[in-house]
C-alpha cells in the first residue's frame, strides 16, 4: 500500500511511527500464534501506516486475501468486497493478484457507502485525531490510499441494500464485512450469492464474531455445498469454498420463524467448532445475540448464562452479547 504521504499529508515521521513498539510486539506475538505460514504475505506498510490505526480488519486477513489472490485466483469470476472501509483488503487482494499470472487483469468491484460514520471515536487519541469527520464521505481517501491500485478499483457508493449484481457474471472471490443487519444479509443472499460458481471463495469476516448471527444461520443450512477452508489465523474471518450448486431456495430470505429451537442450537455449535478455542466464545455469543435481537429476552438471558458458565475466556459474550442483553432488560423494566 502507498505510504500515508499521499492519503494524509503533513504528518511528521514521528507521528507516522506512532506505536511501532506495540504493532512490532503484536506481529511478534501472532507469528508464533498461528500466523507463520501467512509471514511472506504479511502487509509490511502496516508497522508504519497511520491509517493502519483505524483498519478494522486484521493485518492477518490483508495477509490471508493477498496470498489467496496470489495464489488460488484462476480467473473465472469477479472478485467483489462488501464493505471495504479503507481498503487494506482491497491493496492486499491487487497486492497478491498482481503477482498471480491467472490474475492480473482483476479488478475488485467494491461496495461501500464510503462515508464516515464513527471515525471521531476511531481515531481520538491518535495522530489522525481531528482530520477526519463523522459525516465526510471518504472514497477520495480510499482511492488515495489504494494509489496506482485504485486503477483495478470498481467502487459502488451507496446503501448496499440498493446494490445489484448480474447473476450470469460468476464471482470467483467475495469477501463480505457488510452483513450487519438480517435484512442486508438477505439483500447479500438474494444478490451476489447466485454468481457462486463451484470453486468460489467466500469470506466472512464477521464469523467469530457476535453481532451478525444471521449468517451462521444461513451457512449451517447450506454446509453441504460448501467445504471448510480455514479460519484466518488471529482473525475472525471464515472461509468457505462453494462444492456443490446452491439452490434457488438459498437466495430466499430467512427470518428467525424458518429456524426450529434445535437448528439454532446445533448451527451455532457447528460454527464455534470451526473456530479456534480463544474465539470460539464470541460464536456463543452471536447466539444469545440473534435472541436478544429477536427480543426473546427469556430465552437470551438463559443462552447467556449457560455460556457464561461454561466460557472460561473473556469474549464478546461479555463484551458485546451481555451489555446489549443488559440494556434490553433495562428498557424493558
Ligand atoms: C466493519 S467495516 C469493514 C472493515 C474493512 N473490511 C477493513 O478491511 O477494515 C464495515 C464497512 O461497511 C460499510 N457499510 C456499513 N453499512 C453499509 C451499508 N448499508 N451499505 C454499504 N456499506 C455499508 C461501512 O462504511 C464500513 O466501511
């Protein structure tokens, strides 16, 4: 990725180096945690990119998609990513397709509504803190930051439940960090799943995580059509490989009354078993999420407790599944 020179001007080198210590000790600390086979791959602008501050995805996930997109991409499909924020998958994924002869031609059709909605908290307390505001629309940083990448860009700015995708055109590559409520699951199901081809990839880098339960649901259901890659290495990222057609019933949408008590369990043991012990937890957590939401606060409070006790790692059970349970039951008082 181009240095931040170009996307944020006028920082100095010691602002630009801001917690290099703690980024040195992290990278230390995650190649002996899983993240050696992804070393070479290795995003190296993120020990001292400012922006990398406020990426939300993972640097082993830049990793991930660059060594995928070096290496897997055959050129049979678009490659498409839902909610690209500022774009450390993007650069990795032209990163990696750049060195992949299948591949070079790639472009990466991007969704995102490209305007800043919490970057003030994001970035208070960082060099960054003060240029960037809630409200400002940020493809021109986005499109900057990429650099001479930004070229192999298609982005589509907007509400990506007003998105569109033409089913004949096969996606080989489909990242997906926008699924954030049911309904734009759905929109995701009904749009760009049909343009699986047997053989694509699909990323969802909301997996070992609680707040999107839906597509756990949705996976469970489907499973046999796909095989189980891997879970990216200190990442929250699941990646599935489609083996069989799907359906036309699977770009259906769903609703919490098309699951029985019994499918929502067992789809949410088969999600944590995919997922390494530490994160294992905020996939439990995503079920007493999907209760809450659903305001089923009884049956929520129970979910919670049951995997309270038997969690013995901190998680976003407490951290994000309990306080949203918490408040639920408050204002319900
Ligand atoms: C969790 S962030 C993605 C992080 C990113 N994958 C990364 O590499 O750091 C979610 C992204 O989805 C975008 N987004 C949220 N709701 C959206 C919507 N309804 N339509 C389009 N984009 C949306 C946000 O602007 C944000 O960029």
């Amino acid at each position: 990725m181009r240095t931040t020179e170009q996307a944020v001007p006028g920082l100095s080198a010691r602002q630009r180096l801001y917690g290099i210590r703690s980024r040195v000790r992290r990278f230390r600390w995650e190649l002996a945690t899983g993240g050696r086979p992804l070393a070479r791959w290795f995003p190296r602008t993120w020990f001292t990119d400012p922006l990398a501050l406020v990426d939300i995805c993972s640097p082993w996930e830049v990793a991930w998609v660059t060594r995928h997109a070096a290496t897997q991409l055959r050129g049979i499909g678009a490659v498409v990513e839902l909610g690209p924020w500022l774009g450390d998958i993007t650069a990795g994924i032209l990163d990696g397709a750049s060195r992949n002869p299948a591949a070079t031609d790639v472009v990466v059709d991007a969704y995102d509504l490209f305007v800043f909605d919490d970057i003030e908290a994001r970035t208070a307390g960082l060099p960054l803190e003060g240029r960037f505001h809630d409200g400002d629309d940020f493809l021109d940083l986005y499109r900057t930051r990429l650099g001479a990448r930004s070229a192999r860009v298609r982005p589509h700015q907007g509400d990506v439940l007003d998105a569109t995708w033409d089913r004949d055109l096969p996606i080989e590559f489909l990242f997906v960090d926008v699924a954030k409520t049911w309904e734009i699951w759905n929109h995701l199901a009904a749009t760009f799943l049909p343009a699986l081809v047997v053989g694509s990839v699909v990323v969802e880098q909301d997996w070992a995580h609680a707040c999107t339960p839906w597509i756990h649901l949705w996976h469970h259901r489907w499973r046999s059509h796909f095989a189980e890659l891997e879970q990216v290495p200190n990442a929250g990222s699941f990646a599935f490989e489609l083996i069989r057609s799907l359906p036309e019933a699977a770009f259906e949408p769903t609703s919490m009354d098309d699951f029985a008590d019994d499918e929502i369990e067992a789809a949410f043991d088969w999600a944590a078993s995919l997922v390494d012990p530490e994160r294992r937890p905020n996939v439990r957590a995503a079920l007493v999420q999907l209760h809450t939401l659903h305001g089923d606060l009884d049956t929520a409070s129970r979910t919670c407790v049951r995997e309270l006790a038997a969690s013995r790692i901190d998680s976003e059970l407490v951290d994000v599944a309990l306080p949203e349970l918490a408040a639920r039951l408050a204002a319900n008082r």
